[in-house]
C-alpha cells in the first residue's frame, strides 16, 4: 500500500492523473454533446474530415493508422483526441527555436568537396547515401576521423572515464537517461573536479527517460556543482504530442576532438552494475578528429535553444592536428520536427544497396510495411539478412509485438536471433564488409519518428570488421528462431494483430 500511494503522489503519478482528467473531460464533452443531434452530425463529420485529411497529408499512413481506425470507430471522441494529442498543431516555443535553428546551424556544417570526390570514384551507391545525409540532413562526411568500436558498455565506459579526464576547455553531455548509481558518481566526480580546474562543463537529459532515475530539480543540484545544465522537454499534465517528442541521443563531448555515441545510457544497468533484464549487451563508438565537429554542433543547437550563450559556434572548434584517418565518418542527427525521416532513410538506404549481407542489431522490431519490404525484397534478390534482437525483453508487451514481425520475414528466408543471455540494447547495421552504422536509433515508431536521435555512418573503414565480428561473436551466443515457433494460438495472435494496429503509439 505505501508503494503505492508513493507512485500516486510521485511526479510522475501526478502527471498520469491530470492527463487522466482531461482524457475523462473529454469523455465527458462527447457524452453530453452526443444528445444534441445537429452538433453530434456536424463533429461526426469534422472528424471524418480529419481523416481524409491524415490520408492526404500523410506520407506514412502506418503511423497515423491507430488515429484512424480510432475516429471512424468513435468519430466525436476520437475527433477530439486527435486534435488534443495526435495532430501536430502547436509546439512549445522551445521545440519552435529549435527546429528554427536550422539554418543558422547549417554554416557550421561544411561539406569538403575533395571528400565527396573521393567516394565518388570508389562507390555510387555510398555517395549518394552521403549526399542525402548532406545536402538534405546538413551533416558533412569526413576522412581524417579515428574511430574505436566497443561492444560492451563496460569497456565504453572505461574508455569515457579515461578521456574525461584529459579534458581542458569543455564537457559536453547529452543522454536520453542518466541514473544515479555507480556510472554516473564516476562520470560525476571528474566533472566537479573538471568545474573546478575552469573546464566548461554542460549537461542535458532528457526528462522523461529520467523521470524515474533522477530526482525531481536534478537540475539544480547541478547547477550548484557549478555544471550546468538543461533538462529537456521538461513533462507537463497536458495531453499533448510534443510530449512524444524525447531527446533520445547518447552525445559525449570533449574539448572538441573526441566524442563517443552508441546505445549505452549512464545508468548502472548498462555496464551490468545492475542486473534487470539478465546480462545487457550494449555497444559504445568513440571518434578522435574532425568528425567530432558534428556532435558538437548537434549538441549547441539544442543547447542554445534552451539557453542563448553561445552566439558563435565556432569558439568550440578545435584545432585538429593532422590525423589518421580510418576510412569515412559521418556523425549526423535525426530531428522529429522536420519532414526528413532520417534514421529509416539511412537504414533502407542500406538495405536497398545491400550486395551480400546485412546484419542488423535491434530491440525492438516493430517496423512499417516499406521496412518490411525491403528487407524481405533484399532476401529474396540473395541478400543474407539477419536480425538480432533480445531473448529477455524490458517490455513485456512490446516484445509480443516485435516477436509477431518473425514469421513473416523468417518466411521469406530472414534469420531471426533472440540473445540468450538477456537483453540486446545494441542499434547496429553492417552491410557487405564496407558500410555500418552505430548509434542510438532503435527500429520502432518512436525512434523513427517522434525522438531527436543520432548515429554514426561508416564506410571503409576497419572497424567495420570488428562491428561485424561482435554481431557474429553475438549470435552464436543467440539462438536461431524457426518458424514453427512462430506459430501462435488463435486468441494471441488477435492480439497480436491488434498490438499491431496501435504499434506507432508504443
């Protein structure tokens, strides 16, 4: 009982509750509203309006599906929902500044047209995947960028505690979740000592994924460490879209030259200090030279939407001495806010170009009719496709969703590996020994279409090999899903389907 009058009058508790008022408010509206025949007819047709106003304006019909089903089953309330919550119709002045950004943004993010060159007498395919990124995205690609992969959290964490230390000028950092616990104090107590010796130290994390890791004014507890901070997209009891709308990035940045990406959050479960859902297979990436430039672009965009004190971007470019260059990198971004759907742009991309194989890391599996076919089209043409996703899931009800996409991408020759040991946290694609990603954006609706994510684009570079050996070292500790075991009773596999049709909502 005390635990949970403890949740009732937590933050997050309140907050469940007044969107429950207003949700029962608009229940009772309809209710009221429903006696009152001229009215009801003329919302009833608003509201069909609606939808053949999503199906016009919509270029992924998938992800307005449950909307829509929604408001012709219940035209009146679901109406109204729609405007409240799905539709796009007004944004907080944050979320405004920072899509509005964009083009004072872009004049730091310079292509070098030697580069491009480059590419282009060595493959068509990745330069056009590169020009994508950079003329429609406005991230640069860059060849004098060394670049390690990690593929645990452990050893990524090791790395960020022994480059943190080094830092002179600035931190900054930006993760979907920070939780106390034996990660963070470790990240923490350099970054007090850092404020002290006068380094610029900056932190941001996103509200929701640290509702429940942080306590409430976090913030300020920073703030008088002398780090500054910004917690994004703070949670308000409105009913509202922008609320979907998470900071779903993993950005280290230091002094400019080095930055690390990937999946792991700073929380104790990701280096398996904390054991939740069995052993947690992560992966980190960490970029030494002028790449870097990308992060921290991506990082004082947001940055200064919430805070104005940097007029010139530039007072954060290093000084890059000449480096080695490992092949091709190209860190770039992802922003819900605009009509670019990167993320599935660059991995469909990949697919669609795929020769001999494509090894895809992932959560979650919950993917849209033009992912599915092109992956099961990529398999069909000789394409290995193979799919890794957890064998101990972190939800219960999105994995009974991600495990009713196996039969029909194992039927057409698919292979599908669940991660025995626990749970897969990785985002990865590797293709044909020369092309990769690594980064943070999972293959669901939310990642795709509602958070600011990021990665990193490879091309023929090393550490490609080794990306491809953990995926490899991965499966044989996965086991190989068959068909038969795809097979369900009737009553789960309606909802199933049903899971199905409201997927862009989870």
């Amino acid at each position: 009982m005390g635990n949970i009058l403890k949740l009732i009058f937590s933050r997050i508790g309140i907050i469940a509750i007044c969107i429950l008022v207003q949700i029962i408010w608009i229940l009772l509206i309809v209710a009221n509203f429903s006696s009152y025949i001229p009215l009801n007819v003329i919302l009833t047709i608003l509201s069909i309006l609606i939808v053949l106003a999503i199906i016009k304006n919509g270029r992924h019909i998938d992800n307005k599906l449950p909307w829509i089903i929604l408001i012709m089953l219940v035209p009146l309330f679901g109406g109204l929902l729609y405007v409240f919550v799905g539709a796009n119709f007004y944004s907080t002045p944050m979320l405004k500044k920072i899509n509005g950004n964009k083009k004072n943004v872009r004049k730091y993010l310079v292509q070098d047209l030697k580069t491009i060159q480059d590419i282009e007498t060595q493959d068509l395919d990745v330069l056009g995947q590169v020009e994508y990124i950079s003329n429609y995205v406005g991230y640069p690609i860059y060849n004098n960028t060394e670049i390690k992969y990690f593929p645990s959290g452990e050893q990524t964490y090791s790395a960020m505690l022994e480059e943190l230390r080094k830092a002179k000028k600035f931190i900054f950092i930006e993760y979907f979740i920070i939780g106390e616990g034996q990660m963070w104090q470790g990240i923490l107590d350099i970054l007090e000592q850092k404020v002290k010796e006068g380094v610029d130290v900056r932190v941001m994390y996103d509200d929701v994924g640290s509702i429940r890791s942080l306590p409430n004014k976090y913030d300020k507890f920073l703030e008088s460490k002398g780090i500054k901070c910004v917690v994004f997209n703070k949670l308000k009891p409105v009913i509202a879209v922008i609320m979907n709308n998470r900071d779903h990035r993993k950005i280290m940045v230091i002094d400019g030259n080095v930055s690390f990406s990937g999946g792991i959050n700073i929380a104790d479960e990701y280096i398996n200090k904390k054991e939740r859902y069995g052993h947690w297979k992560d992966n980190g990436i960490m970029i030494k030279g002028e790449a870097t430039w990308n992060f921290t672009v991506m990082f004082l965009k947001i940055w200064n939407a919430y805070r104005e004190e940097d007029k010139n971007f530039n007072q954060f470019r290093p000084t890059i001495k000449d480096t080695k260059g490992e092949g091709y990198i190209l860190p770039y971004g992802e922003n819900p806010l605009d009509d670019e759907i990167v993320g599935e742009n660059i991995y469909l991309n990949i697919i669609n170009q795929a020769k001999k194989y494509v090894y895809i890391f992932t959560p979650y599996l919950i993917i849209d009719n033009e992912m599915i076919s092109a992956i099961t089209l990529a398999r069909k043409r000789g394409v290995d496709v193979r799919i890794v996703t957890p064998g101990i899931p972190d939800k219960k009800i999105v994995f009974t969703l991600t495990r009713s996409y196996y039969d029909m991408l194992i039927k057409d020759g698919v292979k599908i590996y669940e991660y025995t040991p626990g749970f897969l946290h990785s985002k990865v694609f590797v293709c044909d020994d020369k092309i990769a990603t690594v980064g943070t954006v999972n293959l669901d609706y939310r990642s795709l279409y509602l958070h600011f994510e990021c990665g990193i684009y490879i091309y023929n570079a090393k550490v490609i090999e080794e990306i491809k050996h953990d995926v490899l070292t991965t499966m044989k500790k996965s086991r190989l899903i068959s068909r038969k075991e795809c097979k369900v009773g009737f009553i789960k596999s309606m909802f199933q389907a049903v899971l199905k049709i409201f997927a862009p909502l989870m």
